[in-house]
C-alpha cells in the first residue's frame, strides 16, 4: 500500500481528450518524465493507487496528454477527471540540480538554525504568489529558497535560516 507520506503533488487531471482514453494533465514538474516513469500516483476514494502509463505526449511546457493502460475509452476515464497526481519521493532524483515543486517538501520536517524543530509540512499553499509551508502545529513560514539553509533528501528535513522576528509573528 502506498503511503500518502511517500508521495507530492505534481500536477491535476482534466478533461478527456479524444475517444481512446487520452486524458489532459496539467503538472508543475517534469519530474516523471525525467525518470521515465512507469506509472503515476492518483488519490481515488482517498487513496493512493498507481496508475500504469501506456503512452504519453507533451502538449505545452506544463500539459501533456496521458493514456493510462486498460483506460481505452472516454466513459473509462471519466472518473479520474479532475482527480490529482502525485509522485513518488524514492523516484526522485537525489541531486542537487533537481527542479523540485514546493509540494515536493509536503512531510519534510523543518528545522530553523535558531529556534531548532518547527515541525513537520503538511500542506503548501501555492495559491498566491507567495507560497507558504503550513506545519502541523498550524504555523506558516515563507517558501523562500533565501532562507533553505540545505535539504536532507534522505531524512526529509529541510533547514532554514528564518529572518529575526518571523516566528513571532505567527
């Protein structure tokens, strides 16, 4: 079973496209590609379950069009439409050059060089333009790239260096 610990966010399904089963998907990573995937995660029912790529072309910078295996008609997909995808932390690519989303941070665990564990992300609020980290115990930090001091891939933390005064503003 796959753990919603173990997955981010990548991008939303749309509308069908054609009559064989293709589907419109609008993602803010590439990450899938990158490593050749041979599937995709979509939460259904409130869980995560593969979904095995038959073929797939990019449409635009940030849209591709997917078929999924055993989805061969319109009526097949209609219950993915609008459904979200997500991607697995242990196929991401390690490496520092790694365009990661900021949903790639969601479970990491937050450590401030002056005021130690924060605690864990467990939802990115990318709906404005400045995207906000919001922790368990309810506390919003700044996605900035200026204050990640460095990321632990491995352990899932990131560590930050937050201006004097940000915490207490929350």
């Amino acid at each position: 079973m796959i753990a919603e610990k173990d997955i981010y966010k990548i991008g939303q399904l749309g509308k069908p496209h054609g009559v064989r089963g293709e589907i419109t998907f609008s993602f803010t990573t590439d990450v899938w590609d990158r490593v050749e995937a041979d599937y995709l995660i979509l939460v259904v029912d409130g869980i995560p379950v593969p979904f095995f790529l038959e073929e797939y072309r990019f449409r635009g910078e940030h849209s591709a069009l997917l078929k999924f295996t055993e989805l061969d008609s319109i009526d097949a997909i209609q219950d993915i439409v609008g459904v979200e995808v997500y991607f697995p932390y242990s196929l991401t690519p390690d490496n520092d050059d790694a365009d990661y989303t900021w949903n790639y941070f969601e479970g990491f665990r937050v450590i401030d060089a002056e005021a130690g564990d924060l605690g864990y992300i467990v939802r990115v609020d990318d709906s404005t333009q400045n995207v906000l980290f919001e922790l368990e115990n309810g506390l919003l930090l700044p996605a900035v790239e200026a204050f990640i001091s460095s990321i632990d891939h491995d352990n899932r933390a990131i560590r930050m260096q937050l201006p004097d005064g940000l915490l207490d503003m929350n």
